[in-house]
C-alpha cells in the first residue's frame, strides 16, 4: 500500500491505494467523511487479500486534503474523483459510493462512463443537498442561507454541527441525477438499511426505478442504519463488488 498526495490544480488530494490486479476497485466516502472510515478500510483489508487494486481517497476539504470544508460543493468533489481516478487507475474501475459518494459515483457514471465498468452503492444519497437539505428547511433557515449564505445543522456523525452554504445547495441544482435519464450500462447494485434514518426507502426505490440498465439491482436489508458497517453489512459489500466484478469477465482471487 502507497499513500500519497495527488496534486490537482490547487487541491492536494490525499490518497492510499493498494496494487493488484483489475478491474480496480474505487471507494468512495460520504458528506464530511474521510478515507480512514470503517468501510474503506474493511475493503482495504480485502483488496489486499485478495490482489485486487485499491484505492481510496479524501475529497477536498474532507480529511488529509487540502481546502476548507465549508468552501466545497458537490462539483468539487466529483471533479476531485475525477481527476483521481483518471490519474492513478487504469482501465474502468468499480466505484464503491457510499451516502453523498454514491451520487458523486452516479454522477460519474452518467458523465464519465469510460471510467466505471461496475457500480456499488451504501446508502446512496443522490440529489440530497436538493431534495433532503433544502426541502426540509424551514422559512427561516431558507431566508438565513439566501440572506447569510448558511445555516448550521446537528449531525451525530461528527463534532459540531453541519455547515450548510447557499453555494453547496446552488451549485447541487446542477449536479442533480434524478431529473435527466440515467442509463448504468455496467453492473450496478444498490445496498441500503431499512433503518436508516438520514436515507429514505424511497430516495433507493426512486434511484431504482430511475435508472436505466440490463443489470440493475437494489438490496434492501432489515434493521441496518445509514452506517452500514457491522460484520454483515460489510461482508454484503464485498459480495456486490464480488458479484458485479464476476459480471464483468474480471479476475477474481
């Protein structure tokens, strides 16, 4: 395993990837989430295992990389996985989206699909900034982010509250997947908890309903939360990168 610094423009993007064989497979974190997280690390673990690439990595202003939090947008950060992705894999990759990760993944897949050959998502929360965010703000939050620029949320995820910016909501209006088709010409498959308290059943059965693809599937699992990481959950992720790898012609260890 490497861990490194990735340059990009301005942005210093940090990373840790494991070599192996293909197809590659990419994880990818949620909103104030870093690469050190129970599931980057758990697929780590496997990829080594099992000589398969890896490669995780911090969004800007998200853990080791540089750049403020509060400054960044969805845009950013799916140009932050972009330009990742492109520089340190080679060939089609499987994207591992969890929460916010899995909408960028979507969004990487409707944009750069000569970049995914298979898709897994963890709770996939595409367009919430949109449909989550703004549409549960009250008239004062609505007002104090057009007049101040932010509202603050509670979040149990990390210390201090959510900072939420009018830029992160506006410039989300132009990242949306669930508006415009969204064809998933590869493997793809959904994994999400019956309990999760931050990600509906709906927002899974919409995403599912919405997009298009020969081999797209959603895996409901009772009881489990928007974490997604007891010893059963996490075994259920590598069974999808397993199976849509298997799906693919690749190698398997």
């Amino acid at each position: 395993m490497s861990d490194g610094i990735y340059k990009f423009g301005a942005r210093s993007l940090a990373y840790s990837q494991t070599p192996g064989e293909g197809p590659g497979v990419v994880f990818l974190g949620g909103f104030r989430s870093d690469k050190e997280g129970t599931k980057a690390i758990y697929l780590e673990d496997w990829a080594r295992r099992h000589n398969r690439a890896f490669l995780r990595f911090d969004y800007s202003g998200h853990g080791q990389s540089s750049g403020d939090f509060e400054e960044g947008s969805i845009g950013d950060w799916f140009e932050d996985a972009v330009a990742i992705i492109e520089a340190l894999t080679e060939g089609p990759q499987v994207l591992v989206g969890s929460s916010m990760g899995g909408w960028i993944s979507l969004l990487i897949a409707r944009e750069r699909p000569d970049l995914v050959g298979g898709l897994v998502t963890i709770a996939a929360a595409p367009d919430f900034t949109e449909d989550s965010m703004w549409a549960g703000f009250d008239d004062k939050q609505r007002a104090d982010l057009v007049r101040v620029g932010r509202v603050e949320l509670p979040s149990e995820y990390a210390e201090g509250p959510y900072v939420i910016t009018r830029r992160l909501i506006e410039e989300g209006r132009n990242r949306l997947v669930l508006r415009d088709p969204l064809h998933l010409s590869f493997p793809a498959r959904f994994l999400q908890g019956t309990a999760d308290p931050d990600v509906e059943l709906s927002v899974a059965h919409r995403l599912l309903d919405h997009a298009t693809g020969k081999d797209v599937r959603l895996t409901l699992v009772k009881g489990a939360d928007h974490r997604f990481s007891n010893p059963e959950c996490l075994a259920m992720i590598v069974d999808a990168v397993d199976d849509v790898t298997a799906r693919l012609g690749g190698a398997m260890a």
